[in-house]
C-alpha cells in the first residue's frame, strides 16, 4: 500500500455504468437541455397515494429505531402478500426486512460465501452485483446469454463448466435487469435440479416479479423454496413495484434457520431500516388490486412503443423484453460508452437529448457489451416516443 | 463448510448485547409488565416538529431515488452545520451521506483495511463495531481502559505496544458510547501524533458530539483534520442530535479524495439513503438553537440524577460521566448477563422491570466487563428515578 491511500479492495470497487455519467448530465442539464432518462429504472409511475398518505398523517415522535429484523407491521404485509402469491409456508421469521434490496444482494453473498469463493452469474447482470462482490470479497463467475436467444439460458452443460469447489451459489434475476428476460419453468428446473446436484444456494433476485408481459406467468423461486428448504434464498424490494425507489425497503426471504439467524445478527449491527419507510410500505395490503393492475398495463404498453421504435432504426437490434422495464439492445456503435457520453456532452436534437446506461459495465467479462446499452422504459409514452426519436437522430449523426 | 451450512464468517457475527435480550423483553411486555430502557440509545425527546412538519407537507410523488453521495439539499445543511462549528474547510465533496452512522463505520473499515488488516480500539466499546470489523474481515485490537480513570486513554507505550504493521487506523468514540468519557485535548493529540508517527487513519466517530458537560468543549478530529488531511475521517450521525434514529441518516467526512471517490462507488452500488429522511434532515438549518441547548441541558440532568442515583447503591461503582448518555457501571454480581436477562424473566417491583445491556458485548477481550453493564439515560427524569429505584431493588434481592 502506498502512503496515504485506501485499501486496494476501495480501489477495486468499480464504478457505476448507470451512475458514471451523472455528472456530464448535470453539466448538461446547466445547460438548459432537456434529458429523456431512459438510463435507470427509476419510475415516473406514482407511489399509491395511500402510502403517502402515511407522511401527511404521521404522528410518531421521535422517530425511533425500527426493529432491527424489520417492523412487524411491514413484516405482516409482506407475509400477507406472499401468502396470496400462493406462497402460504413464508412465516414471519422467515423474513428480514433490508435497507433496499440491495442490502440483501450484500448480505446474501456474506452468508452463502467465504472470501474467494464463487457465485455464477449470468452475463449480462445487474451492474451493482459487481460491487456487493468486491465488498464481500465474493468472485462473480459470468456464463454469458445472448441477445439473439433473448439472453435466455444456456444448457446444465455450459453452465456445470463454470461450477468449481468455490461456487457456492447461483445467483438469478428474474425477470432480469438489464435484459428483461424472463425465466421459462424449464430453466428454473434447471437451475433449482444444479442447485440441488452441486449442493448450491439459489439466489433469486425478484425485484420485478410484477413485471412480465404478453400474459405469461412469473415462475418464481418460492415455486421451489420447499423442495430447496436449506438453499433457496429471494431477494425482493419495494422499490419497483410501487414506485418506492427512495424509501428504502427490501426483504430477504429464506427458510434456513442458520441464515435466518445469522442475517439478524448482521441487521442488529447495523440496528435497523428507515422507519418511516417501514410504515409507508405496511400499506401495500391496502393497495387497491387495480393499482398493480395498471402499473402491469402501462409498462407493457411502453415496453411495446419501445420494442416497435427501435426496431425501426437501422442497426439497432434487440429481442421483444419479456419482463422488468429494461433491455439490452445493440447499436451500431464501436462503444457505446463513448457514445452515450456524446449524447450528453454533445448531441442536442431541439435541445434535448437522451441519456442511456452503457452495456459493458453489466459484464463481467472485459470486452463484451461494448456495442450495447441497457434501456429502461421508465419514461410516459409521449417521453418515450419523443426519447426514442432523439435516439434514432442521434445515430445517424454519430460517427464512431 | 458442512451440507447446508451457511458461510462461517455468518456464524462469527457476533449477537448484539443491546438487542439479544429483546425476546425477554417481549415475553415481559406480554405479560403485561413495565419495562424501563436503560438498554438502548433511542432518546425520548422529540425531534424537531420542523422536520416531522417535512413528512406533514410531503408532495413528492413517485418516492425516487435520491443521489447516491446524498441529496444536495442534504448535503448543504450538513455542511453549514460544520462550517458553523467553525470547520469553514469542509467541502460538499468531503461529505457522503450514509445509512445512519451505521453504514459509514462499515465503509470507512472497508476503505482503510486489506482483509486481515488490524484496528486498534479502546475498550469498552460501541458493539457493533464487533460486527463490522467481522462483516469486513477486519481485526479490532483493543487497548483496555478501566473505570477508575473515567474510562480515559493510557499513555503512547500502552497504545504502541498494540501496533503492529498489520494496523490501519485508530478508531475513536468521542464522547463514547458506551463510556460517556470525552476526549481531552491532550488525549486527541496523543491520537493525532500517534497517527502520523505510524501513518494510520484516525477514525472519530462524533455521533454524541453535542453532548459533552459541565461546561467543557468538544474537541474534535475537525480541529485535526487539516493538520492529517489524507489520514483522517469523521463519521458522524443524524440519529442523536435530532432524535432521528429511525430516519437512517449519517454523514462520512474525509479530505482524503482517492477514499471519498472509493465510498462513492460503494454508495452507488447500493443506490441512494432514504429520500424522506434526508429531506427532513435537510431542515437541521431551521431547527431553533434553543433546541440543542434545552436537549444539552436536559441529559445532563438526567445524568445527574442516575449518577447520585447510582452512586447510593451499595455495591455500585461508576465515575462522572462526561458526555454522551451512557455510562459503564460495575454492578454488585457475578455475571452481568445472567442478571440482566433475570431483570426481565424473574424481577418485578410494581409489576415493573428495568432493562440494561451487559458490558461484556462491548469489550473484545473475553471475560472482560463481566461485572459491568451499560446505562443509557435517555428516559425522562421521572421515569429514570424510577428505574434507578427498581435497579436498587433488584439487586438487593439478586442471589447471583
């Protein structure tokens, strides 16, 4: 180590593709352009006014600790909503409330791996698990997807070459972000029968378990948490399904006692998440049925005007998204890290401009995605329109 | 690793001396008995209507994510505040935002240690940095401070004799939790040259920097911190100044840049704090100084009355608490813990109960603090007689 500098393990964090362009937007911004933000997944869609109804009405004071396994009040409306998923065996300890989900994706790779060992991880993957991997000392180990299968699985024998004596675990998004893929029942088969023949953890990321179109039904982890009671772990979040990004809640789901345990010891150190946060989400059993209804709508509809715009620029390639509100489309650039930097410091179109999530920062494999960028629809379909034209302008004027 | 076991570094978290006895208290509560808190930290003086008014007033729809450093708003207020205790030198740039002071001692570990790597602490100490330093896979090397010196530090040798070139930083609380001793200036300069002779970080974590008495002046790592400007952070909390423990609200300060960059790449990963608490933290600004002074005024009231109260029980040993509002006291029994869990289990007077934390979770040295128990006063004078009172009672009556 050098005089005065951080540890090594600081400096192997590595920067955020989503986040990293932050400050050319800004610069924009000062500028006086307008930005279509098709860069992150964070809704336009409003929270339920019943949830911010509990803001205008709160009385507690002082805003005390909230209990370190999560507030009963939220534990109970989660339980119950597991309960009408159909998922009636999920008891109240069996679980722990975290401060977003990304909490969770730290925590679940502290309890499931030692330092150096390994997780598989199918590439392209949600950027942040890099992070949480580096801060748990944890190797993500990437079997990579492709766009022309819709970035769908591969077979048990592609990924069984990835398996060692480290894997400790199989980590899935579902439905994925960046891609938007959703698992078919066959895969998750087929990752639940490799858990089970290589003694791994399943850990299922369901953050947008909402969120699959075309009338198809989401297979979800919990489908199999009995048949896996020891290894089975879901990772869900608030944040997406009713527009709660910022009020930070997540919940860590599993049935094994060991980790259960342990995972409270973690969460009594670091004593508890947001109590007002906490309040704001016991309201999700009062959410009315067509708030989810219609949220589901909206983003299919989007997701359509998407898929059809982009479809229509030339050298711009992607599979229909299945689920989620993202996708990973290939552009007829040589990097599209580059590319999306121009747009902000560079491109205006009427003084607007778009601003996408460069793909290669959701690979862990060094060099894949560099003619790719992540799309979220986030955007209300006039914007996205709007955004998907500013895109297409900007691709005939960039040379690169 | 045993079949379905989860990771052993998992297991190695330590339980929470504060939180483990919870059950207990639970089950005591069922049957219908008071229980005073002199466990925890979780004031009872009310936050500022200012900031509960931010809740009352809220019109931000959908809940988004706020800026992963902290929102600017935030970020201002905090930094008014410090350069209004005369730190003009702090910068927006040396301020990450975290999730309570929780979240900032786990990254300020992360940031100054290679796993393996040593911190020295003086124990007694604050117990969850027991499970950061394991959730880090960092070493805590405690130097002992005793009772009968307030809890204030040895000299150079003593603390020298503990570094070896495996240590990073020295971490301080200051005033300490769980001690109530306050810094010396002379203490901080001992600190502040053994750093530099050694080329460690200081950690100071000034949570309970208000709150220091009998008219002495806080002396904080800010009057350092030019003087050591890559070597030294400042963790610091929203939770106790303002009452707002439940809203998760801590700030990181260092001038180091690689650090400050390297934290802003782990606070990516995990997106953003709250939104709603740091909009009502923002509000600091505008809270009246009447408050902290009539706050100040009030805990060290409340330790007046718990030290003569304490003082006057036979067997009862503590020094003046200094700042804060705990104190560490030695008790007339064998095993603090098994006491403590008899208070709740066995013990009523008036079918009431008191609840302290056993000291030992707050050394690292086994077998230390056996004898000893936290005392926080945060209850209102009334109900802190009253405990003081059950207390007294209760250990008349313990056979152990």
């Amino acid at each position: 180590m050098k005089k005065n500098n951080s540890s090594q393990r600081l400096l192997n964090v590595p920067p955020s593709p989503i986040r990293g362009l932050v400050p050319f937007a800004v610069a924009a911004k000062k500028q006086g352009v307008k930005i279509y933000h098709l860069n992150i997944g964070d809704p336009d869609i409003k929270t339920p006014e019943i949830m911010v109804d509990v803001l205008r009405k709160w009385s507690v004071n002082p805003i005390r600790y909230g209990q370190s396994r999560g507030e009963p009040v939220f534990i109970e409306a989660v339980k119950d909503y597991y309960h009408k998923l159909g998922h009636k065996f999920v008891k109240d300890d069996n679980i722990q409330v975290t401060s977003g989900g990304s909490e969770g994706i730290s925590i679940a790779m502290f309890a499931t791996c030692e330092p150096g060992d390994e997780i598989i991880v199918f590439e392209p993957f949600y950027t942040n698990y890099n992070s949480y991997a580096t801060v748990n000392g944890v190797k993500l180990i990437p079997v990579r997807t492709f766009e022309d299968t819709g970035f769908h699985l591969p077979g048990a024998k592609v990924i069984e070459k990835k398996i060692s004596r480290k894997t400790k675990a199989i980590l899935i998004t579902n439905p994925n972000n960046p891609t938007g893929t959703v698992l078919t029942k066959k895969e998750m088969e087929l990752i639940v029968s490799l858990a089970k023949k290589h003694n791994l953890y399943v850990i299922s990321d369901e953050t947008y378990r909402e969120y699959v179109y075309d009338g198809k039904k989401h297979v979800s982890l919990f489908d199999y948490m009995q048949k896996l009671p020891e290894r089975a772990i879901v990772l869900d979040s608030m944040s997406k399904r009713y527009s709660l990004c910022g009020a930070r809640l997540g919940m860590f789901v599993s049935l094994n006692k060991e980790i259960m345990e342990g995972v409270l010891r973690i969460a009594q150190g670091r004593l508890s998440v947001g109590l007002i946060d906490q309040y704001m989400g016991a309201k999700l059993a009062e959410v009315e049925g067509s708030y989810l209804k219609n949220v589901h709508k909206e983003y299919q509809k989007r997701r359509d005007i998407l898929y059809q715009g982009l479809k229509k620029i030339p050298g711009v390639y992607l599979e229909k998204p299945e689920g989620a509100f993202y996708t990973v489309v290939k552009l007829p650039v040589k990097d599209s890290g580059k590319f999306c930097q121009w747009l902000l410091t560079s491109f205006r179109y009427k003084n607007e401009t778009v601003m996408l999530a460069p793909a290669a920062g959701f690979y862990a494999t060094s060099g894949l995605g560099k003619n790719e960028a992540r799309i979220a629809y986030v955007l209300n379909t006039k914007d996205l329109e709007k955004a998907i034209e500013i895109l297409r302008r900007a691709l005939i004027e960039y040379k690169g």
